[in-house]
C-alpha cells in the first residue's frame, strides 16, 4: 500500500498537531478509527488495501483499545491494594509476630521468645542469649527436637541467677545433623511497633528489637 498523503489524508475535524500525536504511542481510539476512515477514502485505486493489511491494522486497533482497559483495570487494583494495606497496617500494630532475626528486645519484668528452625532431627538444641559486648548471658537446652519449628521462652534471668537489665540481646542456636554440628537459623518474637506502607517493598512492619521486617518474611503472626 502506498503512504498515505497526510495533506489529503487529514478528515476533517482532524488537525496536523493530532495527527502527528497519531504516530505516538497515545493513539486513541477514535483518532484510530479516522485515520482507517481516511486512509480507505484516499487509498490508490489501482493499489487498494489488502485484506491482509486490513486485519493487521483492525488487530493494532484491537491491541490499543485491549492496553487501554487493562491500564485501568491496573489503576482500580492498586487502588483496591492500597486500601488493603492500610486496613492491614492498622491493625497490626501492638500484635506480636515471629520473625527471622538474630535479635531480641527483653522488656522490663518480660520475657523473650522465639523459635528455631531445624532442618533435620536433632538430640539437643541449644539457644544461646548474649549481651552486646559477646558475654553469655543464659544458655537454654530445648532437648532433643524433631525437624521443624522448636519454640522457646527466656525468662530474662541470667546464669548466674540474677535478672538480666532490659534490652536488645543477641540469640543463637546450635543443633546437629547426625554427628554434625550446624547453627540453624532463628525466628524471634517482637511487637510491632509501627508499620510503614508503599515503597518497593510493600508492607514494611517496625519491631521491637529487630527493627523493619517485610510482612512477607513473617512467619506467624500472635
């Protein structure tokens, strides 16, 4: 098919500066169907469009209209996400969950619990609670634990039978795999502080002890 003289081709109602936007990405669908219009009426007698290139064109037609609906079928739903969230975000703040970390905050008269996450069966897990300077603090032996989940509770009193002061301690764990020793990792249970919503990652909660967590790496929520 021979190019289209956009000086005869224009319909009427149809400016130079919307013909030009035509050949943007912004096609409309009205503009699309009189540029079709336009092109049938200007068209080389001798040369006139093929059904071939007809329905290529009609599908581009198609293509943009089907982008458009989807573009907003898009809007609606992060819209509708967003909402979600918030809702969410509300109420999540001051409930407890269990989360990865290697750090837990003892509260004044609390206690600090957690989990850790065994890959096979073991005759004895360990967790071990440290200060900020490395110095142990308590050890507790959780015995012998199938694969799975083992949950544990410190009560905040320190080997040597005193109350340990509030504040962040750090938490491991040691297991083994047959005749193996292997440190497995650890879930702690904090309070949610506070919850920021957007951003790349989505829903973002505040912990206590741990700082910002994904919701998406929380394992339980109490």
């Amino acid at each position: 098919m021979n190019p289209v003289d956009t000086k005869n081709a224009v319909p009427d109602g149809l400016s130079l500066d919307k013909t030009k936007r035509v050949a943007s990405d912004q096609l409309g669908q009205q503009q699309f169907l009189e540029l079709m219009v336009a092109q049938l009426k200007n068209q080389d007698p001798m040369q006139p469009m093929q059904n071939g290139e007809f329905l290529g064109q009609m599908a581009q037609f198609g293509t943009v209209s089907g982008i458009q609906d989807l573009q907003k079928s898009f809007g609606s739903l992060a819209t509708a996400l967003q909402s979600n969230q918030a809702l969410m975000a509300s109420s999540m703040v001051g409930r407890t969950v269990l989360a990865p970390g290697k750090t837990g905050y003892l509260p004044a008269g609390g206690k600090l619990g957690g989990a850790v996450e065994l890959s096979s069966p073991t005759q004895n897990a360990v967790v071990t609670i440290t200060d900020s300077s490395g110095q142990l603090v308590q050890r507790l032996n959780l015995g012998a634990q199938s694969a799975g989940t083992a949950r544990f509770t410190w009560d905040g009193m320190t080997s040597a039978g005193t109350a340990a002061a509030p504040g962040v301690y750090q938490v491991t764990a040691q297991a083994q795999n047959g005749t193996q020793p292997y440190a497995p990792g650890t879930l702690i249970e904090a309070r949610v502080d506070s919850v920021s919503l957007g951003g790349a990652n989505g829903l973002v909660l505040n912990l206590a002890g741990l700082g910002a967590v994904n919701l998406s790496d929380v394992k339980q929520i109490g």
